[in-house]
C-alpha cells in the first residue's frame, strides 16, 4: 500500500509538477496574485527558517494560525489558495520549516539533537507569534497536511487548553508504517511498535482534548485513509466531540486535494477562532 509514497520519499521531484500525487507538488502560481503573495516573508527562528503571512486589514489582527508542513517540506508562501483564505479571514500565519521531523515530541537528529520538534513549537515559535503580533494562545490554531496534520493533532491534543482550534488536512496518522523507508523516522524509535504507540490514536486523552477539531481525508488516498478512519472511530466510542469529512474526494493525497479542502479548514479554524476566549 505504502509504496508509491516509499518510491516519493527516496526519489527526486519530478519537472512535471501536474504528475506528482503527494505532498512534494509544488502549487503552480496562476497570474494575478502577486499581491497576495507579496504579503509573505521570511524569518528566522532558533537559525530555522520560518515563513509569515500578515494579511491586510486596517487593525491589528486578532488570531494566527501555526502551519505544519508535510514531509515534503512545502511551505505556503507560494500558494495562491491557502494565501487568499489567511486574507480573507485576517489571519497571520506562521509555518516554520521542521524538516522531516514528523512533528513529535521525539528527538530527530536530522532536526536537533536537544530539543524535540513538538517543543521547538511550544518554546520558540509560539513565542516567536506572541513577541511579534501579540497574539496569545487559545488564538492560535494549528494547521497541517500530510505529515504536517497528524503532527497539528498530536500538538492539540498534548496541549488541549492551548490549542483548542484544530484542522488536519489528510493526516498520516499511522505515520509508523512507514518504519523501515529508510528515512529520519527510522532513527526516532527502536522499532515500529514504539512509533506505533507515539501516535494520535493511543495517545487520546477523554478529559483532555482541543474542543474545535476537524480533520479530513480524501478515500483515494489509499496510504492514510484508513489511520484517519481509524481516528475516526476512536473519538466517536470515546465521546470526544469532532467534525471530519471523509467523503470527500479529488486528487488523493495531493495537493489537488490539501488545495481543495483549504477553505473548508479556514472556514472551521476562523468560525471556531471565533468562539475562544
């Protein structure tokens, strides 16, 4: 099942970006919307690269939403759509590059031997947010795709009175079977069983969860439908109030598809932004 996204993993991108299924496509820039994207630049955080997003509005915004990438390492300040909806909603956006870290709160040598990602979040780029724009958890939500959005899922719930508002695009929940590709994940944990008990799913706390949850998989996506399906049922038996949508379908896991669920995302994270206090 896993191996076209092992062969996506170990290969080079390819020239076409329309052939690419997964998370490495680069978003194409349709003409026009320079002005959006100029809204974009980069920082440093820690000597990591971090990319902003400061809409333009007539008052200071009120809300920012922290961006996980996936493993492909593709940031947001090239795309048009997901641009557009921190625009349209005056939301900053934040997505620091976190390598192929896997989001967690394991140590990865290929991100720092010192910290683990998930606290790099927590320590220094939350933080970051708070320094720069006075914005302060709960009004902060977490976004990711792919690799990005099971690591905004773990981040929520580890944290569950901090980042209340929550959405994950394709999630790789069952990211352990990936065990075994030859990639940074190999060296976090002694072995697939390990990985396998640091996901999402045995690690739900029912007292203790982000109360503005959504999460959504495409049933194309044949690496990371059933671990979001799985997900599914465990916070419905558990009683843990969400929204998901895992019905609707155009592209896979691709960028067809985290493009086409983008404004379904926003629109939760900004109506539930909304509600926090």
């Amino acid at each position: 099942m896993f191996k076209n996204l092992r062969n996506l993993l170990h290969g080079s991108a390819p020239s076409q970006k329309i052939e690419m299924p997964h998370d490495q496509l680069l978003v194409p820039i349709p003409s026009g919307v320079s002005s959006i994207l100029n809204c974009w630049h980069t920082e440093s955080v820690d000597g990591r690269r971090v990319d902003v997003f400061v809409p333009q509005v007539e008052t200071p915004p009120l809300a920012a939403v922290l961006f996980l990438h996936g493993h492909g390492r593709v940031l947001l300040n090239d795309n048009p759509i997901f641009s557009r909806l921190f625009q349209q909603h005056g939301l900053v956006a934040v997505c620091p590059d976190g390598g192929r870290s896997w989001w967690l709160d394991v140590f990865c040598r290929e991100f720092d031997v010192e910290q683990t990602p998930q606290n790099w979040l927590v320590n220094s780029v939350v933080p970051f947010i708070e320094r720069n724009f006075s914005i302060t958890a709960p009004r902060i939500a977490l976004l990711g795709v792919s690799m990005g959005g099971q690591g905004a899922l773990q981040l929520a719930f580890r944290y569950a009175s901090r980042f209340p508002v929550v959405a994950a695009i394709a999630p790789a929940v069952d990211f352990y079977q990936l065990y075994g590709s030859g990639i940074a994940l190999d060296a976090m944990f002694p072995d697939a069983e390990a990985a396998r008990q640091a996901s999402v799913v045995l690690n739900l706390h029912p007292l203790a969860w982000p109360r503005y949850q959504f999460f959504c998989c495409d049933p194309a996506d044949a690496e990371w439908f059933d671990g979001a399906a799985r997900l599914g049922m465990k916070l419905s038996s558990s009683g843990i109030l969400h929204e998901r949508d895992l019905e609707t379908s155009g592209g896979g896991h691709s960028w067809d598809y985290f493009n086409l669920m983008a404004e379904k995302s926003l629109s939760h994270i900004a109506h539930s932004l909304r509600k926090v206090e």
